[in-house]
C-alpha cells in the first residue's frame, strides 16, 4: 500500500490553513509557493479536497481557498479519503474460482467470502479507524507548539500578507 504524494501535500498545505483567520483565504499560487509545486497540480489537489468538504473555493479577484470545516472536524482519513477515494486498498479478483481444483466456483458467494479479502479489509478498516482519531488541529497542535517563535511570527507574517 502507498498512497500518492499527493496525499502528502494535502497534509502540508492544509496546516498552514488551520490560523488563516475566519473571512480571509488563500490563493492556489500561495499556496503551491509555499510548498514549492505547480499551482497547477496543487488546484487538482485541491478540487479533490473541495469535492470532498475539506475546503471552500471563494470566487473573485481576492478569491482563494479556506477550510469548509474546522480544523477539529477533519480527520487525517477525510484528507486521504479525498485524494485516494473511497475503496478499499485489496481489491479482490476472486481468483479462487479459476484455481485448477475448484469443482463449483458458483459455491463461492456472499455466504462464503475469499478470507483473504476478509483479512485485508478487516486489516484496513483499523488503519482507517486510527486515522479517522486523528484530526487536522491535533496535526497542527503537535507540530506547530513546537517551532521557534522566530518561524511563528514568519507564518504570522505570511498571513498577514495574503
């Protein structure tokens, strides 16, 4: 399993919005600067994550992005969600019924799921579960108490700017 470095710049992108203060957004070029990517690629990150609830586009010429919901309400399974999609990692093929020993590959139905595919998703939905404990302010609450005040006020200043 690996999810795309999308999934990576969604988390990078989206915790320099948890302090964008409420009325104020940022623009796709802003942001795609502050993460050194093609506001190209970041706006179809983005479109995902709009598509997904995660943010609100503002129309304008002081249009931009900010979040849809609060920090506290998106998970880090909501962000991966929106750039992955919804289905599950294992996709069974059942190719247990062509397997040369198989008589009656009709006995295989719901009644009789592939424990392989059982497994594996059962397997998932605990790594969904523990992401879905962790939200966007919990990411920004650890990692941000942590920086120097001089790279605080830098961020501040960013803002400020936008």
């Amino acid at each position: 399993m690996q999810f795309s470095v999308g999934v990576e710049y969604a988390f990078h992108s989206l915790f320099y919005m948890v302090d964008v203060p409420e009325g104020k957004n940022i623009g796709i070029r802003q942001i795609a600067e502050l993460n050194a990517i093609t506001d190209t690629y970041l706006s179809k990150i983005f479109a995902k994550l709009r598509k997904a609830g995660i943010v609100r586009s503002i129309t304008g010429v002081k249009g931009g992005y900010e979040l849809a919901r609060s920090a506290e309400d998106i998970s880090f399974w909501d962000i991966i969600e929106a750039i992955e999609g919804p289905s599950f990692f294992f996709q069974c093929a059942e190719i247990r019924k062509k397997n040369i020993f198989v008589d009656d590959p009709s006995v295989f139905t719901d009644k009789c799921p592939c424990l392989i595919k059982v497994v594996m998703q059962e397997a998932e939905e605990l790594l969904r579960g523990r992401l879905r404990t962790k939200s966007l302010r919990w990411l920004h609450e650890q990692v941000y108490d942590h920086f120097p005040e001089d790279k605080k006020k830098a961020i501040a200043g960013w803002i400020d700017t936008i």
